[in-house]
C-alpha cells in the first residue's frame, strides 16, 4: 500500500544503546510488548554482537514477541542490527531467526569522513564489503535492510551505487540514516527523491528514513524523506537516542494522524496507547519528558494562559489540534477515594490496562488506602503512578524498609535508613549529606557498598495540591561496572542506570528511586545470579 507508513521502533536498539537509556531484560520485553500491541510493524530488538546480554535480550523478544499470541493481533518483524561482517551478522540471525519475521539490519558507513577516519576504507573496498555482507545476511535471511550509515554526509552518487550493490545483494529496505542530525528537511527530502530517482531498483524497495535530532529537525527531516518517497521512519519512543535523540515516534505518528487530510497518509499505529509508551520507557530508563515535549510532556494538554482557557470553553477546538483521549492522555480527575474497595480499585486498573495478579494487586490496594488516608481524592495518574512504583520497589537485591530524615536550617542534615539485603536481614545506617536525600543516598551507599555516580535527579509532583504524590527519576553512572562498547565508534561509556519511585514524602520516593537504580547495577554486575527485576504485564 503506498499510503501507508511502516514504523519502525528503534528504541531497544538507538534508544537503549544512548548514555543512560539501559534496561533490564524484562523491562525491554515489556517495551516490546507495548510496541507490539501498540501496532509497531518492525521492532529493532538489540545489537546482538554488542553483548552476549543483548544477544539473550534479542533472542527472548524473537520468541515472546515475534510469534502469534493471544494479546498480539498482528505480529511484528523482529530486526537486529549488525555491522557488515560476518560474526555480526551470524550473531544477529542467531538472536532474531526464531521470530515469526524475523530481519536482519546491516549497515556500514558511506560519508568520504567516515570512510577515511573510522573505517579507514576507500570507496571501493566498501562497495565489495555491502556485496559481500548482504548477501551473505540474504543467505541466511529474507528479509534484510540495509543502512548506509551517515547517508545525510554522503556524496549522493557514491550513495546511489552502494545502494544498488546492496539491492543486488538482496537488500528489500534501504534506510537513509542522518546519523548526524546534520541536514535540513528540503536537503533531505531532496536526498530521499534523488535516491528514488536514480537507484535502480529502488522501485522493488521500501525506503526507510533514520534522524537523529542534534539540530532539532529530526521529526521535520523525518516528514520530509516521507514525503519524498520514504515509506518506512525509523524511531523512538520520547525521541531517545544517541546525542540529542532520534526522531520521537509520537511525533511522526501524530502529523500523519492530524494532518491526515494534506498527507493522506495511515500507519498501523493505535494512538491512544501513545502516552502509556511514553511513560513505560521514561521510567524504565530514568529519562524523564521534559514536560512542553510535544505530545507527550506533562503539559502538551494544558491551557493555562487566560486567553486560551476561555477559548476551550467556548470551543475546544480553538486551540487543541488533537484531543489528549487520542493520544490516551485521560481526563478523569476523580476516580477513588478512601470508602473505595479493592473490587474497584480492580476495576480501575482494567480500564487502565493493567492486569496485575493478587500479590501485586494486594500490594498496590494496600499503597491505596494508605494514600487515600492522606490525599482526598485519588486520579488515574495517581493510580499508575502506585503501579509504577510497586513494579520497582519488588524487594529484588535491597528493599526499603524504613527511612527518618532530620533537615532544616539548625543542623546537620541526616538520614536514617533501614534496609532489608538479599540474605533477608535488615541493616541500618544513618549519615550526613548536603541535604536530607544526600543524606539518604549516602545512608544507603553505606549499606550497599557499591560506587556510583548520581548523574541525573528530576522531581515532579504528579497531581496540583500539597498532598500530590511526588514522582522521582534518578540516573547513576556505575563506577565499577566496566564500560559499554559503543557498537559504531567502539569508545567506551560508562553504564548508567535509571531509577523511578513515588510516594507523597518525597524523600521517600527518592530513596525508592535510587535504590531501584541501585538494584539494576546489581543485577547488571553479575553478583546475584540471575536475578530479574519483574515489570508488570499490561493488558493493552
Ligand atoms: O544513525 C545511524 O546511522 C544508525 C544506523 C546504524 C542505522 O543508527
Ligand atoms: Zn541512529
């Protein structure tokens, strides 16, 4: 169909590989499993070469999300990424061949300074290399597609050959990467057209789009390569990614929606459950929304300036091009209050889409009348948030157990924590911080005894009023873990982790949210075992 749009998710992929975006494997099932149910046509699992970790993590969504289930109504391709040589390209079909599509994604670079700094190749030699590793990815698997990466830098004639060589190959999608974020959209746009022009084959082809956004034009670049052809867009969820991010998949998705009448153009995508991605891959990876992010931020629905909250009440559509239920933003204020029983506490997470079992539907009944004593009306933010909380706080290595702040002006700032360890016993320390969640993280490094380095800290109020639960997202650079290979220019990055925790004292949700990020540290050293942290299922 020549209207319609292919989204591919690279959030697993692009999105995870980025400083601080890691996950653990059940929490990228999870967000497969979001992906897959929200309609994604192609999911880019993982870099199967970059880890035997990410070989494992591949592997699992092949079969848990690339196969027909009963909650999957169609069932997407499961791709890997692999650079252009042979062990790569064994290890990504290794990780993605069991999926009911499975795919394998190669690519090597093509701009002159790529070529000469990284690869230190002429352009012949690269030639021979896609001849050579698409078709050997095409012995082992139908379906390939094929990047030539910094395409946005690349001299267009030099381009239009490689991607011949690689449709020779046996290459079907050809994706056009400005792996730099360097372009404008009429340069791209104008890229993609001079590529469907003077390719041959090309008309045999799906042509794919990949932006990243350092100069801010990555959802423009993105629209615009699609208006010139492309028919497959290459993004994340939230825009995470190397740098300053790829395109944000919310984004692409709803021009299309909302401008449908100039582009004419459909995806696969149901866009109510946009906004519950959103917040899975925020809390997942410790990135918080800034909140005027398009679509998704906290305040992408808010009126506030006088002017506009008198035109929405005279007429919505004054000044909202799309309504919040579309992108399943809900609007309930007041769901449950104190008198509300579990049966209806149930009932409402349902409609929210959670399917929690009895233990974690106890757990989660519990917070709530524990909260409603404090708070007189209870909203669905509030309820996601007491599941997203719960989800983390699964005593996995250390749990909370207790925690007493002493702060103000008179004295020294200091925490007490009590925290239960893996063997079941309860420690206890009390130090001294700059303030009382310094404090408190110092308390419980005392306990832990791991190093780490606390690289990002934000802090909302998820509801107005002075008893709003507090939401916290936390990220730390782990100090002892060895470094992460970056996969495309091999330096080394610190492994960082991030951490998510709520609660109405908001040194409590700090404390929770460190050690949630501390608990993925754990289990990502090894010192454990195989423990898993559990993310919950959801049911839409
Ligand atoms: O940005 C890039 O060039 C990439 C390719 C591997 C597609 O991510
Ligand atoms: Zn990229």
């Amino acid at each position: 169909m020549d209207n319609l749009v292919k989204i591919f998710d690279t959030t697993l992929r692009d999105g995870e590989q980025s400083p601080g975006a890691t996950m653990t494997a059940s929490e990228k099932l999870e967000v497969a499993r979001t992906l897959a149910r929200m309609g994604v046509d192609v999911i880019e699992a993982g870099f199967p070469a970059a880890s035997p970790d990410d070989l494992e993590a591949v592997k699992r969504i092949a079969m848990e999300v690339g196969r027909p289930s009963g909650d999957i109504t169609r069932v997407p391709v499961i791709c890997g990424l692999a650079r252009t040589t042979q062990n790569d390209i064994d290890k990504c079909w290794e990780a993605v061949r069991e999926a009911a599509h499975p795919r394998i994604h190669t690519f090597i670079a093509t701009s002159d300074i790529h070529m000469k700094y990284k690869l230190k190749m002429e352009r012949a030699q690269v030639e021979a290399k896609v001849a050579e590793m698409v078709a050997y990815a095409h012995s082992l698997c139908e379906d390939i597609e094929f990047s030539p990466e910094d395409a946005g830098r690349s001299d267009p004639e030099f381009l239009y050959r490689v991607l011949e060589i690689a449709i020779k190959a046996g290459a079907t999608t050809l994706n056009i990467p400005d792996t730099v974020g360097y372009t404008m959209p009429d340069e791209f746009g104008a890229l993609i057209a001079g590529i469907k022009k003077n390719t041959p084959g090309i008309e045999n082809c799906v042509i794919s789009v990949h932006c990243h956004n350092d100069l801010g034009l990555a959802t423009a670049n993105t629209l615009a390569g699609i208006r010139n052809g492309a028919r497959q867009a290459e993004v994340t969820i939230n825009g995470i990614g190397e740098r300053a991010g790829n395109t944000a998949l919310e984004e692409v998705v709803m021009t299309l929606h909302t401008r449908h009448q100039v582009l004419d153009l459909d995806t696969h995508i149901d866009t109510t459950q946009l906004a519950r991605a959103s917040k899975l891959v925020s809390n997942y990876t410790g990135m918080s929304v800034q909140p005027n992010k398009a679509i998704v931020g906290a305040n992408a629905f808010a009126h506030e300036a006088g002017i506009h909250q008198d035109g929405m009440l005279k007429n919505h559509l004054t000044y909202e091009i799309m309504l919040p239920e579309t992108v399943g933003v809900l609007q309930t204020r007041l769901v449950l209050g104190k008198h509300s029983g579990r049966h209806a506490l149930k009932e409402r997470l349902a409609a929210l889409g959670y399917a929690l079992d009895e233990d974690a539907l106890n757990k989660v009944f519990d917070r709530f009348k524990t909260l409603a004593d404090k708070k007189k009306t209870i909203t669905d933010a509030d309820i996601e948030a007491l599941v997203s909380d719960e989800s983390y706080q699964h005593k996995v290595i250390f749990g909370l157990d207790g925690l007493m702040v002493s702060c103000g002006t008179m004295g020294l700032p200091t925490a007490t924590v009590r925290l239960v360890g893996p063997d079941g016993q309860t420690q206890v320390h009390a130090s001294i911080g700059t303030g009382p969640v310094d404090a408190a993280f110092k308390a419980i490094d005392a306990i832990v005894h791991t190093s780490s380095t606390l690289v990002e800290f934000v802090i909302h109020a998820i509801t107005e009023g002075i008893d709003a639960l507090g939401e916290v997202t936390v990220r730390i650079e782990s100090c002892d873990l060895p470094a992460v290979q970056d996969a495309q220019n091999e330096t080394g990055q610190p492994r960082t982790f991030g951490g998510y925790g709520a609660d109405t004292d908001i040194v409590v949700a700090s404390a929770k949210a460190y050690l949630s990020a501390l608990n993925k540290m754990l289990v990502a050293s090894g010192q454990y075992g195989e423990v898993e942290l559990p993310a919950y299922q959801t049911i839409r």
